[in-house]
C-alpha cells in the first residue's frame, strides 16, 4: 500500500501479509472511530481479514473471520438500521452468503 502524499506523489510502500489467494480488499469504518479499517476477502483460505485502522494510514495486526467456502467479494453497511457497520461477504463455490452483524463498540 502506498499513501498519498497530497502532491501528486506516493509514500514509500507499506505491505501486509494477506491469507491465501486474497481475491478483494475493501476500506470502511467497521468499529465507529472515524478511521478506515481494511478487509480482505481471502478465497483459498475461506476467510475475510480485517485490521483495524490507526487513523494515520497503518492497520493494526489481522483478525480472521471465517466464510463459506469460496468468498469472492464483500460489502460494508448498515443492514438492520442500528446506525452500526454490517458485512457482506459472498462466497462463489458454496453458493451462499454470509452476514457479519456489527457490535457496538465497548
């Protein structure tokens, strides 16, 4: 990952380590702090990734969360009106979806 710099130029590069085959990568505001938090959908190893972000362009270490078999895709918002982030992760080989609902941060 490379930041803007706000003059047409990049930061140096910043790596994460991913899960198996990482098929997605999406940034949104899962926990409430203002800050983009990072998911990533990893379709070998039938999971979604998601790091917490810092709120100054860094993530914090991984959590893994698993899906159906096959995840190819997600999408962020808020599905049952409680004003908190869900996650939709969709999953090609099963079929199936899966529904992450939020939780109020403590």
């Amino acid at each position: 990952m490379r930041l803007g710099t706000g003059d047409g130029d990049f930061s140096a590069r910043v790596g994460y380590v991913t899960e198996s085959f990482p098929t997605y990568v999406l940034f949104s505001d899962l926990n409430g702090d203002q800050a983009p938090d990072m998911l990533v959908v990893n379709a070998y190893a039938n999971s979604v990734s998601v790091r917490f972000g810092a709120g100054v362009g860094t993530f914090g270490s991984k959590v893994d969360y698993p899906t159906g078999l096959g995840p190819t895709m997600a999408a962020v918002g808020d599905l049952n009106g409680d004003t908190i982030s869900n996650l939709v992760v969709t999953n090609s080989t099963s079929g199936s979806m899966i529904i992450f609902l939020g939780a109020s941060p403590k």
